[in-house]
C-alpha cells in the first residue's frame, strides 16, 4: 500500500532562485534557507512520486484541473532565466487513480493532456508554483515522477474532500509520495507591494501560520472570509487540498520559516504523518457544521427571503414557477419596487439578478421572477441543480426610489447603491459588498458592468435599500 510520507507547504516566489533573483533573492534568506532543508527532507524520504498543487496551475471554478502529458516541463525564461529548466515523467497511473477516487465522491477531476490544454486555452508547461518548490527538491533529489494539478473554486470542504480521494488513490498503488501545497500567503504586507498593504494581511499571516503550527485544520475552515479576501492570499486552497491527504491521520506539523520581506508572506512549513487518528477525520464534522449552519439561517428567514427561496426550490424541483400563496403580507402584494436576488453558497456568490424597476404586479412577483433568474439564467454561473439547493443561502435587495447626484462625495458604499448610465447602456451596484470599500471603486465596477469608459460623459444616480437577509 502507498503512503503519503510527508506534505509540505512552499512558498513560490521565482526571486529566490538564484539565477532569478541574484542577490536580491538575499532579502528572502530564512526562506531560502528553509526551502533548502525542504529539498533535503523530501530527498531523504525517497518518493516515488511528488504530487504539487500550485494556485498558478489550471483554475477550474467546478472542478480540479489534473496535467496528465507524459512528459511534463518547464523554465523560468518569463524570469530571465530561460536556461533554468525542469523536465519530469507523469505518473499516469496515479493520475488515473486520483480522477477516479474524485469521481466517486462526486468531484470533477480534469484530465488536461495536450489536447485538453488547447481547447481550454490553457498553457501546458510548468508554471512557477510548480518550478519553484521543485528547483529547490532538484538540487538534492531526481528521478521521481509528478503529479500537478491547480486548485479549484469549489469549497473549502470539497477541496479537503478531494484531498481525502489522493490519499485512497496513493493508498490503492504500492508507491509512496510526498506532496507539496505550494502558495504564497498575504500578498497585502508592505505599501510597496504588489497589491499594497492592508491591515488584514498581517492579521491573515499570523491566522494561518499559527493554525498550520498548531496542526488545527479545522480552523483552517472557519478563517473569516473578509479576513482572506482582504488579506489577499494565494496558498490557503493548496494548503486545504494537501491535507485532505492525510484525514484520519496523526501528523506533526513544524513551520520552518516566516516573513514577509518584499510585501508577500513566505510560510515554509512540513508535516510528518504519523499513526491512524480518528479524531482527525474531519468530513463528517465539516458537513454537520454546515448543516447546522444552514438550518439556523432558514430558522431567522424572513418573508421575502422565504419567498425567493422557496420560488427557486419549486422551479428547479418542477420546472414551474410557484402560485403567491396565502400568508404573504400586505407590504409585498400591495406596493411595487424594483428587487435583487443574491445566492450564496459556502460563503461565495453563486448568482445575483435583479431589476432596477419593477416588471411585476408587485414585489412577490418581483421577487419570484428574480430569484429563480438568479439560480438558472445568471450568465456567470451553471443554472443550480437539484442537489445544490440545501447549501444556498439568499439576501433580497428592495430598492428605494434612485436620485441623481453629480460627484463622487454624494456616495457613501456601506449606505447607497449606484447607478450609472450612457444612452442605452446603464449598470448597477448595490450598496454594502464584499471588497467594495470606496465610492471611486463603486463606480467604477459599475461602469465595467454598464460596458460605459470612465471617460465617458455618463450620468449617476444613488439610491438605498431595505436589505432582508
């Protein structure tokens, strides 16, 4: 029976190759040092196979994306080192192996030879979350066969599920692999780096490294959203899929190092299976939180998030649009308003249409029309399936009369929605998302939305929202 005989967490930035950064890679010195011991360990441990999941592989919002070309290469020429290269054999068979344990479980496993890549776009070289961790692994070990997959946009539990097919697959062959999650962490630590500072970086950093320590994967689920979304991140779905491996497994986590030097986290950090521990099967946990989650959100619904979801429920269920039932009050049936339809699942939005006047009689009908629009027509997303509907959770948008303004100070984003408009072209935002945190931001999504240029001569108007939730 194979085994997973370690997994470790890289970082990937291409400065600390040598040939790459010079002396610049100097700033980053405990990472390369620690990414040197890494090399070492994974050397001493002898796999068969190194299995690496890089965020800079295929990116596959339903699915994980798995290269499966023979003979997989790449180099570091987009870094001006075109003569640092990398070329390894796949292993088919555990390739065939991982997509069919997925499959089992219900997760779409995309097996990416050379035709796949063209059709999809996608390019079929190695890319440097892969070439980094490996030039390091390369220096001290060779002759091993690979594995590489992207992550995916799937949740967090479907990706740790996913993890829990590797871990059957490797243990359905005789050969041992090592696998490593590569990811930077917060890309959000100095003023002068790639995507500025913001006060979440740090505070994401320590979250993850402390819970990485601590070998707490559970906590690794419940990280705020916001937190990783402001934060800025790259590595935490990596990091999720990789230790789905070792479920039900003893492991003794030791990060070897920490900084941030050029404004992005560097985490090295292995983790050293140990016995079968049952506590440590975390699936069945994950699914009662979530389940406990949702039946406490339709406990606190109120009528008009009642309405949306049972309006979609029926229609995926029947294919017909459900009759306005009695109990539906007065305020809904009687007055007429322009309504948003937002769905969510597992914290991600999984569809939002909404109308800035009403077409409908009155708000129910409104609020009908939209919410089954937003389950199956929003062009972003696959229409919902019969399966998905226990796992959504919806917000409903009631929009108040919009009013002109002139400039940008007459909006606030936590208060007014914004409507910009050009002719026949206009696009909508509604206040308080997610990321939106200035006015200047609002209105510039929401041109992108209406297809208008910012240098165009286009008009604004706010307005507000009585927001059921």
């Amino acid at each position: 029976m194979g085994r997973v005989l370690g997994v470790y967490l890289s970082p990937h930035p291409p400065i600390i190759v040598e040939e790459v950064g010079r002396r610049d890679r100097e700033g980053a010195r405990r990472t390369i040092d620690s990414m040197t011991l890494l090399g070492q360990e994974i050397a001493d441990k002898n796999p068969d196979t190194i299995i690496v999941i890089s965020p800079h592989g295929p990116v596959f919002t339903d699915g994980i994306g798995i290269m499966s070309e023979d003979v997989l290469e790449g180099d570091f020429s987009r870094f001006g080192a075109p003569g640092v290269s990398i070329t390894l054999q796949s292993n088919i068979e555990l390739i065939e192996r991982i997509i069919h344990e997925a499959q089992r479980v219900g997760i779409l496993a995309i097996d990416l030879d050379g035709a796949m890549c063209s059709s999809y776009n996608i390019p079929a070289s190695l890319d440097w979350g892969v070439l980094v961790p490996l030039y390091f692994v390369n220096k001290y070990f060779t002759g091993y066969r690979l594995v590489t997959m992207g992550v995916s946009h799937l949740p967090f539990h479907e990706l740790y599920a996913f993890g829990i097919a590797m871990q059957r697959a490797i243990e359905s062959q005789e050969k041992d692999v090592v696998i490593i999650a590569s990811g930077d962490l917060s890309h959000r630590l100095k003023a002068d780096g790639p995507y500025g500072y913001h006060p979440s970086g740090p505070e994401l950093d320590k979250t993850i490294t402390t819970l990485i320590a601590k070998g707490d994967v559970e906590g690794l689920f419940t990280i705020d959203p916001a937190l990783i979304r402001e934060g800025g991140e790259c590595g935490l779905r990596s990091i999720i899929m990789a230790m789905g491996a070792l479920d039900g497994q003893g492991f003794k986590p030791k990060v070897l190092s920490y900084e941030g030097p050029f404004g992005v986290g560097y985490c090295v950090a292995s983790i050293e299976p140990e016995d079968d521990d049952s506590s440590r099967r975390l699936m069945d946990r994950l699914i009662r939180k979530n389940q406990l989650s949702i039946r406490r959100i339709r406990e606190k619904e109120d009528a008009y998030v009642r309405l949306a979801r049972e309006a979609l429920e029926t229609y995926v269920r029947t294919g017909k649009i459900m009759d306005l039932a009695d109990g539906i009050p007065d305020s809904m049936l009687n007055s007429r308003a322009g309504v948003f339809v937002t769905i969510k699942q597992h914290g991600q939005l999984r569809g939002c249409i909404g109308t800035i006047e009403s077409t409908q009689e009155n708000i129910a009908g409104e609020i009908v029309k939209n919410a089954i629009s937003a389950g199956t027509r929003d062009p972003r997303f696959f229409p919902v399936e019969e399966e998905e509907l226990e796992s959504l959770v919806y917000s409903v948008d009631v929009l108040k009369e919009a009013e002109p303004i002139e400039t940008l100070d007459e909006l606030d984003v936590k208060r007014f929605g914004v409507i910009v408009s050009h002719g026949s072209r206009s696009g909508l935002l509604l206040p308080n998302l997610e990321g939106i945190d200035t006015p200047r931001e609002q209105v510039k999504i929401a041109l992108q939305k209406a297809g208008i240029d910012e240098d165009e001569d286009y008009v604004m108007q706010r307005f507000e929202v009585i927001r059921h939730s």
